[in-house]
C-alpha cells in the first residue's frame, strides 16, 4: 500500500514537538471521549501527519482505527478519534464541535504534529460532520484541513474554504438516496473546478461480498485543488452500498500522502 513515506522532520511543528516522547503502548485513551494512536516511529521530536477519523452513527468510538489497522496510516500517521456526544450515536454539529476542536487543541499542544498534515475522514454522520466543518469558515481555517475524505456525507450548503478532496460514495446508496452529487458539487464549486471530469485511475478494484468492486473514481478538471470523487458499487453495509468500501483505505492513504 502506498510508498509515499512519512513527513520529512521539517514539517510545521506543532506546540507539542519536544514535551515528550511516546506515550506507553503508543496509545492515549479517555474512556467515552477520545483515542490516539502512535506509530512506533513516533519520538515525540519529528511532527507526524495526523489522521482524524469520526465514526458513522451507532458505530464503536474506534471505527477508524479498526479500519485502517494493519494499514500504512497505523505505521506512518498519528490517527486519532473521537465519540459523539450523544455516547457514540450521530455527531451533531452545534453540540460536538467544541469537542473536536478541544481534541484537535490537545493534540496539537501536547504531541508532535505536522500542522501541515492535518487529514480527516468519517463515514456517514462523521462525514457530515466535516462537510459541516468545512461550511463554517473559522472552524474550517483553524483545523485546516491538509485534504479531507467523507464516505457518504451529505449537502450542508456552500464550502467557506477550497480543500482537497476525495469524497467516496455509493452510487446506489440507499440510505442516502442518490449518489452524493450535490454534496460533491459544493467541493467543486469551492474548488473552483472547471466543468468536465477524466477517469482516476490510481484507484484499483477490489472484493466485496462476493463481487468485483468498481471504485468510479473521477479527477475533476482545472480545479485550484484536487477533487476526487469515487462513486463506487461496493454493496457492503448491508447491501445498502453505505459502508465504507473496500478500495477506501487504500486509496486515501495515497491521496494523502501524496499530497504536495
């Protein structure tokens, strides 16, 4: 997976390069609030990228690191979650948000992050819950998002700031109800995209119960920021084709990573 390697040591150290080194068992847990996780390269001297990870409702706190153990994000990113309010079901922008930036403000004052390398994903209602990030713009500016890759979010309206993007989404999605279009037209707007798409083909198939996975991966045209938009026929969750699907991983690892 990926030979993108780790953020050289220049980065944009964070406030917290130098407090300390890694964290016993490489793992700091608040029951009920948070998880962070550090790769055994971690010393506490060299900013790391961070993967942020929200999970879809109903699902454990740790959805995002069972997803992406064993990945190159375990060994090269810290990654780190957080729990809904609400213990764990729907995220809920007006109650959650100073949660997440008091997550993202501990790990930048007590860790060694590349502030530069700030990554998010979610599924389902942690992906809405950063486009909702992304529509209000001094939420937006003092995450700062490095890239971003919803699965299955939805459409809050105009995007305050221009991100990258690879936003993933089944094109039969039936908990959705459509494929995410509008959702990936506020990236493309906020992008400053030009009309028209070519195939992204970085992006390889995969297995799923039982059937070879297309991921529909599209690179649109001309934007001021990559805009990726994967609408795949992956029929995990339940067949509902809501799940994260097989390719996801993978591929946003080399989207990220690859960022310049």
């Amino acid at each position: 997976m990926g030979t993108g390697g780790t953020e050289s040591p220049a980065g944009n150290p964070s406030p917290g390069c130098g407090k300390s080194g890694r964290p016993e068992s490489g793992t700091v847990k608040v029951d009920g609030d948070h998880i962070y996780t550090f790769p055994e390269s971690y010393d506490g001297d060299t900013p790391l990228p961070l993967l942020m990870g929200f999970h879809a409702c109903g699902n454990p706190i740790d959805q995002f690191i069972n997803l992406t153990r064993g990945s190159a994000f375990e060994t090269e990113y810290v990654r780190a979650v957080g729990r809904s309010s609400d213990g764990g079901g729907c995220w809920n922008y007006n109650n959650d948000i100073a949660k997440v930036l008091r997550i993202y403000d501990d790990l930048m004052d007590s860790y060694c992050i590349d502030m530069d390398r700030v990554f998010a994903t979610g599924h389902s209602s942690g992906a809405q819950m950063i486009v909702q990030i992304l529509t209000h713009k001094s939420d937006a500016e003092h995450m700062n998002f490095k890239a971003v890759a919803p699965v299955a979010a939805s459409d809050y309206g105009a995007l305050q700031v221009p991100t990258p993007v690879m936003y993933i989404q089944g094109k039969n999605d039936t908990v959705r109800g459509g494929d995410g279009a509008s959702t990936v037209a506020r990236f493309s707007s906020a992008n400053m995209c030009e009309r028209g798409s070519t195939p992204y083909s970085q992006v390889m198939g995969c297995q799923s119960s039982g059937k070879t996975v297309n991921p529909g991966c599209v690179s649109y045209i001309g934007c001021s920021e990559p805009t990726i938009w994967c609408s795949h026929d992956d029929p995990a969750y339940s067949n509902t084709s809501h799940g994260v699907p097989c390719f996801a991983i993978e591929a946003m690892y080399d989207f990220f990573t690859g960022m310049p």
